[in-house]
C-alpha cells in the first residue's frame, strides 16, 4: 500500500504553471460566478452608503446625484450592474442544472458560453444605460 502512494506522490506534478493550464469553460463559468459574488459582496457596502447618504437630507442627495456625474463612479456603477447580470445568468444556469439539466459536458460547456455571451451583451446594454 504504501508503494502505491509513492508511485502516486511522484507523478504528480511539483509545480502548476497556471499559465499553461486551458481551463474549459464550465471552470471558467464558475470562476467567474464566484468572482461576481465577492464584486457584489462589496457592492452592497457602496450601494448602501449612497443611499444612507442620498437619505440623509436634501444636500446628501445633491452631493449623491453629482457624484454619479463622475466618470469613476459610472464606471464603479458599471462594474456592479455588470457583475450583478452575470451573477443572477449563472445562478439561474445553477439552478437549471439542479433539476438534472445541462450536466452533461457538451450542454454544460453551452450552457456556460450562453451565460457569458449573455452577460457581455448585458454589459454592453448597461453601458450604454450608464453612460
């Protein structure tokens, strides 16, 4: 027994060079699914001081409205929308997928690509919102 796992210590690589690694797309998905949670995580934090601070009197809401007339804000703006689109796509993809759908690897690897052409024309459509 002990040989065994050996022989199984030293075929196993020393170093992952993760630049060489292609991930397929259904890595790729999730990656990004989990990414968009954490963005958003953040986001809440942003979200909810600008509307404390839109509430907080009528100067709160002048400084808030001139704020969003800032490039970097409509970008941070963006960003959020932006991970926001593709997490609610790849959650309602999870949620397909529980029901015993799309597990498969050629409808997996579709559903995954659908998700991010979806959520990349999303992007473009709150850009174009945004801006």
């Amino acid at each position: 027994m002990e040989l065994s796992e050996q022989n199984v210590k030293k075929q196993r690589p020393v170093h992952l060079d993760l630049q060489t690694i292609r991930f397929p797309a259904t890595a790729i998905a999730s990656i990004l699914h989990r990414i968009s949670g954490v963005i958003m995580l953040f986001a809440v934090g942003i979200l909810i001081w600008l509307l404390n601070t839109s509430l907080s009197s009528p100067q709160g809401f002048a400084e808030v409205q001139a704020l969003f007339d800032t490039l970097l804000v409509k970008f941070i703006v963006w960003g959020i929308l932006t991970a926001l689109g593709y997490h609610i796509l790849a959650g309602l993809r999870h949620i397909v997928m529980d029901t015993g759908r799309w597990e498969e690897l050629e409808s997996g690897a579709a559903s995954a690509k659908a998700a991010m052409v979806l959520a990349i024309v999303f992007s473009v459509i709150v850009g174009i919102w945004v801006w």
